[in-house]
DNA sequence: ATAAATTTGTGCGTATGTATC
DNA sequence: GGATACATACGCACAAATTTA
C-alpha cells in the first residue's frame, strides 16, 4: 500500500477529519458502507474496519437496519447523567468544602459525580482530560492548574466543546479559553480590602507573601500592591514575597524566605503581612514562633479563605472568607444549567472579613 | 447461531475464562490462530475477532509474526495508572479523613484518583460500575452498599476480576464475592467492646441503636447484643432500636424512634445506649434535649468512629476510635500492589476507646 | 548469515442473519 | 412484506514481522 499507512486507517483518517469539519449533518448521516466502499474504491470489509476505529472514538453510533450516524456533542448515555470534577487537591485545604456544595447539588439533581485530583499538573490535567474526552462525561468542573502561566492543554478543552460537553472553571481561569464561563473569587479586590483593612487598622510596614503560579495568587498581590501605592504606601522589595508551587513545602527555608523572615522580625521594617491563603499565614506564623525573637501577636497578619485552621490558631487568624459551599453549589448549578443547553455568564464573587485575633488595631499591639 | 449470542463472543468467553482460570501460562502462550480455528471449528476470521475482545480488554497481546500472549497481572498502560474509588459519600462523615488516606497514598505513587459517590443506592452503584469495567481503571476500591443484603451487582465485580482489574473492598465487603480482599473495622468486636465499657462503667439499663441494612451495623449490633448476653445482661426489646438506611435522616421522629425515646426518657427502664455511630449519637443527644425531660448527663452515649462531631458536642462523645487516614492509607497501599500482581490477604482492624465525657461512671452523675 | 517456516496483519469476495423503516 | 443497512461468518490470498532451521 502506498504511504505505508493501510487502506483502513486511511480511511478512518479521512472520515474523522470530516466529521471534525462538519463536512456530516448531526442527524442521520456518514454515507452507508455500500457508498464509502464506492467512493473510496475499497472492499466493505475495509469500510467495516475503518468505521469500527471511528466507533471506538466514540465519533459514530452503527445501528444495525438504520445507518452509521455522526455523533455530534455528547454521547447520549442511557441513565444517568455523569459530571467529571477536576480540582488540584480532594481532601485538601478548602477543597472538601467546595466539593461538598458540589455533591449537594449534583445529588439532589441525581447526577454522578466523578473526581479526580491534579495536583496542579498540567500532565495530570491532560491525562485525566483525555479519559473525561472520551465520552465519559457529560459536563466537566475544572479548577486549572498554573493558571497564570495558561494551559498547554487547550486542545483537550476545545475537544470537549466540540463535543457539545459543557466545561466551567473555578477558582481560576484560562484565559486563552474564551467561550467557557467561570466562577471565581474577586481576587484582586480581596487584594485591595487586604490592603484596605490593613491601612484602616494603623499598620505602616506592610510586607506580603504571594504565589505567582496560579490566577488566584497573581490578583490577589496585583490587588494589595495597587490599593497599597493608590494609598500613598509605598512596599520595599524586600518585605514582598513572591513563590511557586514548587516551594510551597518550605517556602520559609528557602533563602528568599529566610530573608523575608529577618524583615518580619524587626517592627521597624515590617508590621504586619498580607498572606496569599490561611495555610501560608499559619506557616508565617509557625515560622516566627520557632525564631523565637517576636512574638506573633507583634506581627498583624491576615490571610485568604477563612479555612479550618483559621480558628483553630493562637491568634485565630483573621481572614478574607471564601463562600466554600456555596460557592461550589453555584458552580454546580451554573453546570447543569449549561447542560440543559442554557448559556451562563462568568461570575466573581465577593469577599467577606472574616475578623478574628490576627490583625488588631495597632495601638491595641501590648 | 445457537444461544443467540454470536460465535466470536462465545469463543472470547471461553478463552477469558480460561485465562483466568490460569490455563495458559503467563509467557508466550494462547495458541495461534491455526489452532484456536481447529480447536473451536470455526473460521480464522472469527478467531481474530474474538481475541480483538480480549486484546480490548487488555488481557492479551497480540505480536506479528510472533504470537498472542496472555497478560497476567496489569495491563501495562502507556502513562499513569488510574485507581478508581467507590465510596457512599465523598464529603460527609469520615469518608474525606480516609479519602484522604488514599489520596496521600496515591499521589506518592503517581497515581491518578478517580472517585465517585454511589449514596449507598446499588444501583448508582452498578452504573458506575459500568464505566470503570469500560477498561478505565487500573483498581478499584470499593466501600460496599448496604452490604448486608448482598449485592444485585456480583456480575460486575467478576466482570471486572476477569479483566485482571483488582479490588479491594473497605468498611465492609459482599460475602458473595469470595476472591476479593477487604479491610474491614473489626465491627463485632467494636460491639463487644461497647457493651463491655457500658457494664464496666455501672450501667444497668442498657439500650442501643444500630443499622441493618449494611454489614457494620448488623456486626456492630450483633456483638453488642451477644457480649450482654454472655455477660448476663438480658436487654428487653424496647431498648433495641434497628434502623435502616432510608430512616438515617428522622429516626428519631418515626413511632419506632419516638417510642425508644419515651423509654430512654425513664432511667427506670435506660441508662444507657450504644449508637451505630458518632452521627445518630449526636442525633440522641439532640432529640433528648430537645424533649428536654432529662438532661443529656444522665444518659451515657457511646458511639463508634470518632468523628470530628464528637469533639465538638457537650458532652464530647465518648467512642471507639476509626483509624480514619492511616485505615485508607492501607487499603490504598494494599490496592497496589494488588496492582503489582501480589495477593492480598483481608484485614480487620481493631477499634481504639475514645474517652470523653459522655459514658460517665456511673456513680459520678449528678 | 540466510532461507524457510510460522504467525499475525491487511484486504477482498461472498453468503446469510437480523434489525429498521 | 419488501427494501435497506448493519452484523456475523467463512474462505482465500498476500504482506510483514518474527522465529527457527
């Protein structure tokens, strides 16, 4: 044979780039074997053969007396509905909070739920996409992974909306996906009601610990800074911290957190620090505590989420409150409205002060 | 055709058994297609067809010019492996702390989580089934539906037990279903060790409240019930309240519930009670307080599980302790290497007493 | 090292079965 | 019932890869 490929999987090949460009109405369609055995001048066991790799893709339905039809948008499944959920962590953080609204909804609504976690790995993410692509869902919740670095997997998302399977991002977005609503935290203005509160509460030396890998980190430091300077504050670099992923275990042993931790202790160069979530803010705090040299409460600290540990710490932490659960029961609802064919909009929830013990006024400071 | 089913799927039966049963040998092995043709009587053609099943199901390899091997153990997969994990709820209760558990197992491993939610309805139950058995996972664990009742869905476990794909069933396991392994809480002695507690402490006037509808409860129950019985506790029949899963959300407002109030209400005929779990000892505490004409201190509750909850109550919850993360860190650790072909024997693991406050001696109450 | 034999892969023709319209 | 279309089944020929002599 030329070219080396067989008969069958060139024509499988060709019929799958038709199919993809719509060259085949969605309803009844894809010539029968006898016409593709004419046209492309093989035997119908060839056509069979190479029809049969288009059915393992889930790209045609053969029904036996009626035809081989194209299947356009979502695989119809007998049964129940199966929504595929992709965060970074399952059991960590405010996760199970999230999920939690989630599996509310979606149980109420008797849709199957199918989670699976990233651990804010692209490869991850295409490896789990590539199943979900697969016919295996019929709408898809997605927190991204890196975001601020954009997707190499927006292949995978446009093949999910060439299948009519609806997809809505939490938390973060890609901003290179333009058609797909998401529903996230008003990061930047967490940012500047951070800077805000810190300002409002006498501190003058503020400093800030952000992540720069993700969409949540990059607003809620690009928020702070600006409230910050739109205030008349100037920040030195030295009392910003900037971190990835990556040092996410240790930030505070690595040699940029060991000399941001020199800042902190001396109240003449830094007062009080903006933490890009709780977990990081009782890091700081643990942090301090083990130097030993000031005592937490001379430092004011507020962080993002208003997670667990956030009242479970001496000081309790004061804290910008994520909805949680409620944010995930919008998410849900917004998905199953998608699936129902309703267009939704993109939403930015607002934060809530959450005040605890962490950030006091600072003439209160003993 | 006879039977109705096709010759080639009944050819791919007879081999898959047979593969299973470890007739061939793991190396080079199922015989050529020549001889599968005479062996069966049955044209070349259909041979091919028939093995193109198994090859779909990962049980065999098939080499040009070399073979058909047959694939003990894994089907190696090109990238991650992917674990699939049944449980009844993924954020309720306990589930997220053994989750967890999994989670941190499986991400050590590089493997990916795939988790959904069957609300103990057998049903939801096998349509996911159904999926996962589509050659999606690579293991699967499975935390059973109402287990005492057996399982409609035995076909699909053995379904998948023919594929190679391992299981490893947890909190309970289908009796039916002889080859798979489980780890399991050692329920009947957890019911031994409650009643053993509550007679140790002072009390008199036993009751319990145990669910029957799945294996943990009616064990829990049955070993409650014997260890009073062999330790000369005869417990009439009004202070034994079974419940089942469809009455887990207004037990306490059904007759049946309403009437083991009125008797819990008299210390005169109940001292005491034993509760399936940490939830509906809670759900006790609240309904007596809100019949107000005892106070909680003057019932001694036991519960199992040791949930967050039973910190948090007034009294805290005295309880037997469920291992929670390091429990799913087990079964996590078993699956695979179940994964790695090693057989795995079951585990039942021992509860741990908790003691708060709530199963006072029985001289201290006020 | 080469040739021959073996084994799976590809391709075609034909006949018949069965579901759908 | 008849026409149509996919499903199953068989037989044959040759190609390509591997193993064996």
């Amino acid at each position: 044979m030329l070219e080396g490929q067989p008969k069958y999987l060139r024509v499988a090949d060709i019929l799958r780039r038709e199919i993809a460009e719509g060259v085949f109405q969605d309803g009844q369609v894809l010539m029968t074997e006898e016409e593709l055995r004419c046209r492309f001048g093989v035997s119908r066991q060839t056509v069979r053969q190479a029809i049969a790799q288009l059915e393992d893709d889930g790209l045609v339905d053969r029904r036996r007396g009626s035809g081989t039809y194209v299947r356009h948008g979502p695989r119809k499944r007998q049964g129940l509905l199966h929504v595929g959920v992709l965060t970074s962590y399952i059991t960590d953080y405010i996760s199970p909070n999230i999920l939690s609204g989630i599996e509310t909804v979606m149980n109420q609504h008797g849709v199957v739920m199918n989670l699976s976690a990233t651990l804010n790995d692209p490869r991850m993410e295409k490896n789990i996409l590539a199943r979900m692509t697969d016919g295996q869902v019929d709408g898809l919740i997605v927190e991204p992974c890196r975001s601020a670095e954009g997707t190499p997997n927006a292949d995978c998302y446009r093949h999910l909306a060439e299948r009519n399977v609806p997809v809505i991002f939490m938390n973060a977005y890609y901003p290179e996906l333009k058609g797909m609503p998401h529903v996230i935290m008003d990061d930047a203005g967490g940012g500047r009601a951070a800077a805000a509160e810190i300002l409002k509460r006498g501190y003058r030396k503020p400093g800030c610990v952000f992540k720069t890998d993700d969409m949540q980190g990059a607003e809620r430091g690009r928020g702070f800074l600006e409230e910050m300077k739109e205030q008349g504050m100037e920040i030195p670099e030295e009392n910003i911290l900037f971190f990835t992923t990556e040092d996410r275990m240790d930030l505070f042993d690595t040699p940029a957190g060991r000399r941001f931790l020199e800042q902190a202790e001396n109240p003449e160069t830094m007062d009080s620090v903006a933490c890009y979530n709780d977990i990081f803010a009782v890091r700081l705090m643990e942090a301090m505590r083990k130097r030993g040299i000031r005592k937490p409460r001379e430092l004011g600290i507020i962080g993002f989420d208003n997670a667990m540990v956030s009242e479970m710490t001496r000081p309790a932490l004061t804290t910008l409150g994520h909805p949680k659960e409620a944010f995930g029961s919008l998410v849900a609802e917004k998905l199953l409205r998608m699936m129902d064919g309703v267009r939704q909009e993109s939403v930015r929830m607002p934060w809530r002060l959450v005040e605890r013990d962490s950030l006091p006024l600072v003439n209160s400071i003993v």
